[in-house]
C-alpha cells in the first residue's frame, strides 16, 4: 500500500462543495469509505483519512486493520487535520487511486491512497517487485 501525503498550498473556493467533517470526531458511515486494492486484496478508506478495512495479503487473510468492525480493538491507520475542515475525493482516472483532499482555514492537505499491482508470489506474499 502506497500513501502520498503532501499540503497543497492556501485554501481556495475549489472545495466549496465539498463536505464540512471534523475528523475523528465521528466514525465513518458505508458511504464515507473509498475503496482501493491491488488485485489481491483490498482496503476501506474512511472520509475522515483512515484505513479501517484491510485484509493482508489476502481477502481471506486475517484483518489488519478493522476498526470498522471494532472501534476499540479493531485498529486504524489516520492521517488526519486538526479542527473543522471541507473534504472532498475522487479517483485517478481508470484507477483504482483515491485522492483526497481537506481544506481548513489555513491550508490544504492532499492524502493519495494507491496499492500497487504486482504479480502474487505465494512463497511470499508480502514481497513487492522493484519496477
């Protein structure tokens, strides 16, 4: 799994539209999570920057990540902004990359959520390939 982090300069009027979230402050419903996935397994990414859902290397793996499941033992992996923010996505065209963006009061923050495809090695799952 791939997260590019990067802050994107000062707000503008470009997310006007997209929705007001406090994140961390309210857990993700099903229509606030993105999926991404590498052709072997995929994840949930919530609105709020976390990734919930995540069965490594495999669907039928045990879970990683399932805080979706359990908010107290489940675990997580956030990143996230302080204070109330507009948050808008979408994905890469004909790509399975979620880009998403928060916009507070004195910046911009950009989060790409990527798992790169790779041939299965199942002698070791959890090698990726140099390109």
């Amino acid at each position: 799994m791939v997260r590019s982090v990067r802050g994107v300069g000062s707000p503008d009027d470009s997310d006007a539209d997209g929705a007001v979230l406090s994140p961390g402050r309210r857990p993700n419903r099903i229509a606030d999570f993105g999926l991404i996935g590498d052709c072997h397994t995929t994840a949930l990414v919530g609105r709020n920057g976390a990734i919930e859902w995540l069965c490594f290397p495999r669907p039928d793996s045990p879970a990683v990540f399932c805080h979706v499941l359990d908010d107290q033992h489940g675990g997580t992996f956030a990143v996230r902004v302080d204070g109330e923010c507009r948050v808008s996505r979408r994905y890469l065209p004909d790509a399975l990359v979620l880009v998403t963006t928060w916009t507070t009061a004195t910046g911009v923050l950009e989060v790409t959520d990527c798992m790169p495809v790779a041939p299965f090695d199942l002698a070791a799952p959890t090698r990726s390939e140099e390109r």
